[in-house]
C-alpha cells in the first residue's frame, strides 16, 4: 500500500494515526486508575454541592431527617398544629384507608424507582469502566465510523456521572425546602 500510495496503512494514515496509538497505548494501560479517579470526582463534586447548599443552614448535620422533624426551635403552636395533624391523618385512615394505602404504595414506587435509578448508574458506571479499553481504540481508529462509538461511550459515561450530582442537589434542595418550610412564627 506504500508503493501504491492508498489503502489502510498509507503514509498519511500512519502519520495521522500514530499519536492517537501512542497515546491511546499509554491511556489503555492506566485507564482503569484514571477514570476511577474521575468517578471520585464526580462523586466529591455531589457531595461538595450539597455542602455547600447546606451551610447557611449549619451543615449537613443539621439537616438530617432526625433534625428536620424535632421540635427545637419550633413554637408549641406548631407541635400542637403537628399533633392535630397526626391525630386527623389517622381518623382519615379510619374512614378512607385506600386512599392512605393509595398514598403509601405512590411512596414506596417512587423510593424503589429511585433506588432502581442510582443502581443503574452504578451498572452503566461499571459496564464503562470495563469497555475503557474498546473505547480508546475506536478512539484510536483513523476513520470518523469507529469514533463515534468513542464518543457514544463518552457521552453515556459522563451522563451517568452527572447524574450523581443531580440527584444530590434535588435531595439538598429538598431539604432546604422541608427547613425552610418546618419553620412558623409565633403570630
């Protein structure tokens, strides 16, 4: 192909390819190191975000689920208001029990599509990891057909970790919402 001047291993296409190869040689063999570095990262850059929304509030310790739901700081007309409620919420069991068991099984659906949610992350996460390798080398490839299946690989990756950090801050802000709202004022 040398003498011909075309083919898959003419001068141009070795001389375009080469640092590719040499780079993707060295990446394959520390992949596994390097992009476990980078999910540490994304996972920090949650966990950061989240301190970071909490600490007007007094940090992460303060807005736990214990902590949201005690009573300090909260007026006795509240506690009071909270008693009534609970004591309402079990006459309506009483009286409408589908309706509570209707919002109970709404509930338990959406915790376990969730927990199916950060699962599936954590396969896709996997899954990346072990297709690093496969994915250098289309990355590595000459031709734009094989680099699209390093980008496809690279977009999947970076939208499973991102979807981390998402997740973090919607739970934050939801916090932050059930802090900003559990707080009443004595009229």
């Amino acid at each position: 192909s040398q003498a011909v001047g075309a083919g898959p291993l003419d001068a141009y296409t070795i001389r375009k390819m080469l640092p590719r190869v040499v780079a993707g040689v060295i990446l394959i063999q520390i992949s596994w190191p390097i992009f476990e570095w980078v999910i540490n990262v994304v996972d920090d850059l949650g966990h950061g975000l989240a301190d970071i929304m909490y600490a007007p509030f007094g940090g992460s310790s303060k807005m736990d689920l214990f902590s949201l739901l005690s009573p300090q700081g909260i007026s006795s007309k509240a506690v009071v208001f909270n008693w009534v409620g609970l004591g309402a919420l079990a006459i309506f069991g009483i009286v409408a029990p589908f309706i509570i068991l209707g919002m109970l099984l709404t509930v338990l659906v959406a915790l376990f599509a969730g927990f199916l949610t950060l699962l599936f992350r954590k396969i896709l996460i996997i899954l990346a990891l072990i297709f690093v390798p496969l994915a250098l080398i289309s990355w590595m490839m000459p031709n734009e057909g094989l680099r699209r299946y390093w980008k496809l690989w690279w977009d999947n990756f970076i939208k499973a970790l991102m979807m981390f950090p998402l997740i973090i801050v919607i739970i934050a802000a939801g916090r932050i919402f059930a802090k900003i709202g559990g707080v009443t004022s004595d009229f």
